[in-house]
C-alpha cells in the first residue's frame, strides 16, 4: 500500500490550526458575553431578499413556503359568537391530523380568543402534534359598533393596547409564524364598508380627497402598530392586511415599515397581472391570506366540488409559479392560507338560529371571475357557506364533532403539494 504520510500530516496540520482558531472565537465570544456583548442571532422567522426584489420567508433557517388554511371551526348550530378555543372536544386535534396528512403547515386565525391559556394551548397543540404553524391577526377595530374610528386618539390607544398585549402574550409560542394587522380594513377608507370619518375629513368637500385623508390616517396608524410590534417582537414578521391591491399606492408611503403584504384575492382561477402590480405599487413579499372558491353551483344548484378542485389547483400553480424558487415568475410570492378550512354554516343569516342548522345555498354576492355560475339569477353566484376545503355533516358525529368530509379539492391540493410540476401538455390528434 503506497504511504500517504505526506497528506497525513498536511491535514494534521490543517485540523489543529482549524482548533486553533476554533479555540480563539470561542475565546472571543466569551469574552464578548463577559463585555456585555454577543454574536447577532438570526430572528426565528424572517423575509430574506434576494436580487430583483426575489422574496422568501425564511423559518428556522430554511425557506418555508406557507401551505395554509383560514381557520375557524364553528359547529353546526354555532355562529360568530362560538368560542371554539373552548370547545371540549378540541375541534383542531382533530383537524389538525387531517391537515397534516394534506401537507398543510400553517393556519391562519383572525383574532385571538378572549382566554390566552386556551389560545397558547391551541397553538401549542398544532405545533407540537402536527407541526402547524399559525397566523395570529387581529381585526384593528374594523368590526366595532357603529363603526372603527380611525383617527380618534383614545380609539387609536385602546387598539395599540390590545395588540401590544397580544404580541406580548404570544410572541414566544413555539409555534407563531406571523402577525396579520386587519383583513380588508382598507375598504372602509373608500366608504363602502364600515365608514368613519372625522372633523377635518368632514370639512373636505371633494371625495376623492377625503379618501386620500382617510388613507393616510388609516396606513399611518398601521404603521405606528408596526413599530410597535417590532420593538417587542424581532422574531415574527409584521404584514398588512389588504383587500387586493386597492389604496397600496398610500399603504407605499405611510405605511413603509410592514413587512410583507396580506392580500384577500377573489380573481378567479387567474391571478392576473397581481404579481407584478404588486411589485411596480408597493414592493413587498406577498401573503394569500385569503383566496379560493366556493363548491356550490348556484346555475345548476348543485354542490360542484370539481370546479372548488379547479380553481383552487389553478391558483397555487400560479402562487408556485412566483415563488423566489422560479426564476420565470415575479418571485414575490411566499404561499397562502386558503378560505378556508370547513364550511361556515351560520353566514347566510349568523341572528336567526334555525338558519344555523341549514347549509344556505342562497347565494350572498357576485363575482364574475367565477364564470361557471355567473348566470345565477341576479348574477349571484358566490355562497359564503359553502367555502370549506372540508365538509361538515349534519348527521353524523365523530369525537364528538361533525364529522369532517374531505372534499375533492383536498386530495387533489395533497396531490399538487406533493408534485407541483408543470402539468403536461396534452398532445392534439393528427
């Protein structure tokens, strides 16, 4: 056997002056505890920026693409006002195993529940049983009675508190991924939706500039809860939640500090131009922190779950086709939490408690982007109830709940996860 003495030795020499210098920055850092400071750790969660405005969020060191649901299990018979955090039967250990076997690692929940034990051990529990990341949000005020006052100082102290108080309780949960800062509050500073207003917006006679003091009292406020946020939270991302991309052009300059968008997307089975919009208005990564499609045909009146399974493999084609990874798209995209999880039986009319109890197929608004019922009479084609990747039953109980029904979007999603390659082209007959 030729001698390799000569290699030998070179590495010998190599290994202790590697331990050499292994032994001196330990040395250094020690030191540097003793001085009072330390090596910079990098934030649990985090947006890395790559060349050309090339986003990804980065989760324990890896890049983390959201796979998510809106989650929100009321029962049948339950509205708004149900407090699922204490149900007895823990709806999301039950969902939470369906939802791993989907592939699904996020969920995304609007707002805490008044107990933070119970909402420490939900998170918890989806975190450390299934490895589900959440999503906390919160409303900023949009559903108060009789409207958000946007630009009221005690108004404005009051929320600031709520949500210091939220981060504060839940910033170290093993399991939080992100902040989302309203849903699509925005629309309430065009007047459509929850209006408010004050003394000097009111002196303003022309709309189009009330609007735009509307905005800039609104987005400023978003970004001083940023600040805020980012003081006691350096580990978890801050996003502004956004109806589509209406009002970013403000969100640009008063609310610089977010830092990602949240957008609630009802386009379709095609986003359109929205990735690059996004980037040319306000050039941040971007969230889907609302998307999907309902699987109620209200033509044919008929529950239609090829056309949910459609739609919504079109749409996560479209959030992988943008993601940092592809270099043919706009590389802003870093996934989306679908709506939404199981069916909300109580939307159509959340006051009237026998309406609870019926699955509604009446439908509550129009959007053309969903051409295969467009023609319902009135154009009303869009049914709130009807939402769910998951079925509820009316009849039958499992663990206690409704038993959960996987609709065909939930296999065929499963199935895209596992493989998101281009689908092939069909070759046409000669």
């Amino acid at each position: 056997m030729r001698s390799n003495t000569n290699k030998i030795n070179k590495t010998v020499f190599k290994t202790t002056g590697c331990k050499c210098l292994a032994l001196a920055a330990c040395s250094l850092f020690f030191a540097g505890c003793v001085l009072g400071f330390s090596p910079k750790a990098k934030p649990a969660v985090f947006i890395k920026t790559l060349k050309n405005s090339r986003y990804q969020l980065i989760v324990a060191n890896k890049p983390y693409v959201v796979k998510g649901v809106c989650y929100n299990p009321i029962p049948i018979g339950g509205n708004y006002d149900y407090d699922w955090w204490s149900d007895l039967y823990k709806p999301w250990l039950v969902d939470g195993k369906l939802m791993k076997d989907m592939g699904i690692n996020t969920v995304r929940i609007y707002q805490a529940g008044e107990d933070p034990e119970k909402v420490k051990a939900v998170i918890r529990d989806l975190y450390e049983q299934f490895g589900i990341r959440t999503i906390l949000g919160h409303w900023i005020g949009f559903w108060e009675y009789p409207c958000p006052l946007y630009g009221d100082k005690a108004f404005e102290q009051r929320i600031k508190k709520e949500l210091v108080d939220m981060v504060n309780l839940y910033k170290d949960c093993p399991g939080i991924l992100m902040w989302i800062l309203g849903n699509e509050n925005n629309y309430s500073c065009l007047g459509h939706v929850n209006p408010w207003s004050t003394d000097e917006i009111d002196k303003e006679n022309d709309p189009q500039v009330r609007k735009s003091m509307r905005s800039k009292v609104y987005y400023s406020f978003i970004n001083e809860l940023t600040r805020e946020i980012h003081k006691i939270d350096s580990n978890h991302p801050v996003a502004l939640g956004n109806g589509e991309l209406i009002m970013l052009e403000a969100a640009k300059q008063y609310a610089p500090d977010v830092d990602l968008v949240a957008c609630i997307i009802y386009r379709g089975k095609s986003f359109g131009n929205l990735f690059k919009s996004l980037k040319a208005t306000f050039d941040k990564p971007l969230l889907f922190s609302e998307f999907g499609a309902d699987s109620y045909d209200a033509l044919k009146q008929k529950e239609s779950q090829e056309m949910q399974a459609l739609f919504l493999e079109s749409q996560w084609r479209q959030v992988y086709d943008n993601l940092a990874t592809n270099k043919s798209g706009e590389g802003n995209c870093i996934g989306g939490t679908m709506f939404e999880w199981t069916d909300e039986w109580w939307k159509h009319n959340p006051v009237d408690t026998e309406s609870l109890k019926i699955h509604d197929t009446e439908s509550n608004w129009s959007n053309g982007s969903y051409y295969f019922d467009i023609t319902a009479p009135k154009n009303m084609n869009m049914n709130e109830e009807w939402f769910g990747i998951v079925g509820l039953s009316s009849d039958q109980k499992e663990s206690g709940l409704d038993k959960r029904i996987p609709r065909k979007a939930y296999y065929v999603i499963r199935d895209f996860w596992k493989n998101p390659a281009p689908k092939p082209k069909t070759k046409k007959a000669k």
